[in-house]
C-alpha cells in the first residue's frame, strides 16, 4: 500500500474541497430547514459529487488518451490550475464570489419585476393573514412527517451549485483525474477510491456539524483552518508542476 500517495491524495482533496470555507454557503442555503432534511441533502450533494468524482478517477487515463494530453502536460497544466484555486481559497475569494452572486441574484429579480399597486399590496396582505399561519403549520407538519420527501424536494434547488460546483468542480475534478493517472495498478486505483469516499465522508460530518461550528468555534477560526489548507494545497500543486516539467529539465541536462 502506497501510504505516501493516498496521504498526499487525502491532503490535496480536503485542501480543494474546502469544506470548512463552505460551511458558511451551506448555511445559507439550508438555514430555514430542519436538521433532518438538511443531513439527507448533505448525504445526496456529498454522493453526487462522489459518483462524478469516481468517474473521473476511473476514465481518466481514458479521457487523456481521447484527446491525446499526455500526463507530463496534464501533470503542468493541473498543477498550476491547483496553485490558483490556492491562492483564491488563502485570500477567500471563492466564497465571496459565490456570497456576491447570491446577493446579485434577488436583486436582479426584484429590479426586473414590477412594483405592486397600493391595492394589491392589500390584497395580498389580507390573503396572506388568512391564509399564512394555515400553509405553515401544514409544511412544518409535512416535513415533520417525511423527511426524505422534503430533500428530495429541495435537492435540486441546492445541487447547483453545492455538488457541483463547489464539491465536484474542476479543481477537484482535476486533483481526483492527476492521482488517478498516478495509481500502478488496480489495487491502487481502489485505495484511492476509498480515500475518495473517506474524505467526502469527512466533509458531510463537517457541512452536517456547520450550524454548531460556527455557533461555538467562531468564524475566526474556521477562516484560519481554510488558510492552512489553502497552504497545504499549494504545496502539492507546486509538487505536481515540478514533476510535469521533470520531463524538459531532464532533457535539457
């Protein structure tokens, strides 16, 4: 067992998967569900990305030869897309781009919508009052109910972008096809799938702990964890271009 890939495949893939920095997105995106249904969709966006994420670490030799890229080159050009997506988490841009888009899109909706007379503001405030308090025990009391029915309900209103992107996205998709390429021989390539589906694991522990995270542990803290990972990640990516570029210095000696 090569203990030093799966380390440095288990490494990588926590650093790039964020999951500490995406804690705060998850949040936002769950805050008004149950806990209940928010562990089922954190189960379903963690099990989509993984199933994409296995593809991609089984077909990659596959997918290389399609478009003929040999590994030095991926090796390179990989590497230097991991050494930016470093870079964004350490300096936190990836979740104040996504926290950006979020707040851009309902006021785009509500520029582009027209405002409501005085009579229907009415209207709709009476319907409202007689109808609000009905329509809200009756979803407390269906949710209460059926947890699995409210997830699935709501999954596809959370898989764009938390499985994908923020999980399954081009940086993890290439750390996932890079260690695939890597893997000698069968046994291998199931080790790594194995520390896949560990470190996904890992993060629906920490997306399904999130609310208390950031209740006792303070965001502080958590930005200062992303910052580490950020480093370990750019320690890896720097490690992945200098063997692509093995090749030309080899050949220049």
């Amino acid at each position: 067992m090569n203990w030093e890939l799966l380390g440095n495949f288990f490494a990588a893939l926590i650093g790039v998967l964020n999951p500490i920095g995406k804690i705060a997105v998850w949040s936002e995106l769950t805050r008004a569900l149950p806990g209940s249904v928010r562990l089922r969709l954190a189960f379903w966006n963690c099990m989509i990305a993984g199933g994409l994420l296995l593809f991609f670490l089984w077909a990659g030799k596959s997918i290389l030869s399609f478009f003929g890229i040999q590994l030095p080159a991926f090796q390179l050009g990989g590497g230097i897309l991991l050494f930016m997506t470093a870079i964004s988490l350490f300096h936190g841009k990836v979740t104040e781009e996504l926290h950006t888009k979020q707040a851009e899109e309902p006021e785009l909706s509500s520029s582009s919508s027209k405002t409501p007379t005085f009579f229907q503001r009415m209207f709709f405030w009476m319907a409202s009052s007689l109808r609000g308090n009905k329509i809200h025990a009756e979803k407390k009391e269906r949710v209460r109910r059926s947890p699995e029915l409210e997830a699935r309900r709501q999954l596809p209103r959370i898989v764009v972008p938390m499985a994908v992107p923020l999980l399954a996205g081009p940086g993890t998709l290439t750390t996932v096809l890079l260690f695939g390429l890597m893997a000698q021989d069968r046994d291998e390539s199931l080790q790594l799938s194995g520390m896949l589906l560990l470190s996904l694991f890992f993060v629906l522990g920490l997306l399904s702990a999130g609310p208390w995270l950031e209740r006792y542990i303070g965001q502080p803290l958590l930005i200062a964890f992303t910052r580490i990972f950020a480093l370990l990640l750019a320690g890896i990516a720097a490690q992945l271009i200098l063997e692509g570029l093995a090749p030309i210095l080899q050949g220049q000696d």
